[in-house]
C-alpha cells in the first residue's frame, strides 16, 4: 500500500460512479468489454480492485481510482462505497467455477449491492444492458428516486 488517500466523488456527482471488478479468469473478458465500451466509460468515475484496475489502465484511457486488491480487502471496501451511497453501478464478472479464498467478501458485496439496490452486472451480458440503458447516463435521475434517506431495509 502506498499512503496515499483516495478523494471519494461526491455522491451529487453528475457522472455516473462505476465500480470495475474481475476474478483472474473473467479479466480478458472485462478488458474485451471495457474496450467496447470505452467511449460510455470515459464519462465515468471508475473505481476498481487494484488488479483489475492496473489491467484495465494499460487498455482503456480513463482515470482509475483503485482500492486494494479483491482478497486484500477490495471487494470490502467497495461493500463500503456501496453502502455509503457513492457507487451508481457495479461490474463485477465474478468466476462461479472457481473457489475463491475471500468468497465471503464476494458474496458480501453481491448482498450489498441488492441491498442499496445498486445496479450490478455479474457477466457481459447483463453489462451490456446496463450500460446501454438510458437511465444510466442520468445517475441524478436514480439517485433522486432513492432520496436522501434511502433505506431500503425499512420498507
């Protein structure tokens, strides 16, 4: 870890706040994506795991906050991004083949992102229909449903 602190955006931000996550077998993929969307993604703050933000830098020319690496703590502190309401949609082409050793944290973060009703895309697919949805260029437009007091938990 280097010291440095990272400026969270401010959850008024007009630009949608993304978070980019890839296990290790599911990075090409996001590379592929990421590429293919780079023009949407270049009007986004990103935020990503170390790993699959240092790879996705060398591929997509877009400023990337990175968090620690996903079993070092990433995916908790992306839980907490989500849960202080700064984190518009979350990417994250998880590897259901293959045992993770944090996959607690991974389910975790799956739980709070449907918990904050965060939009959250687990393949290519499903990306793609969130990237392309109207609404997501608009994140005034959600987050105002959700007001100031969201608490999805007392409904």
């Amino acid at each position: 870890m280097d010291g440095n602190v990272t400026l969270l955006p401010h959850p008024d931000a007009p630009r949608p706040v993304v978070a980019l996550v890839a296990h290790d077998r599911r990075k090409d993929e996001m590379v592929e994506w990421a590429l293919f969307n780079r023009g949407t993604l270049s009007r986004c703050s990103i935020f990503a795991t170390r790993t699959t933000g240092l790879t996705l830098q060398s591929a997509i020319d877009s400023r990337i906050q990175l968090l620690l690496s996903g079993p070092l703590g990433g995916d908790a502190q992306l839980g907490s991004l989500i849960a202080e309401g700064r984190i518009d949609a979350v990417f994250f082409f998880w590897d259901p083949l293959t045992p993770q050793p944090h996959d607690v944290d991974v389910k975790a973060l799956l739980r709070l992102a449907v918990l904050y009703d965060v939009a959250i895309a687990c393949n290519r697919s499903s990306a793609d229909h969130i990237i392309s949805s109207p609404l997501f260029t608009v994140p005034e437009k959600y987050r105002q449903d959700r007001g100031p007091n969201y608490a999805p938990w007392a409904r």
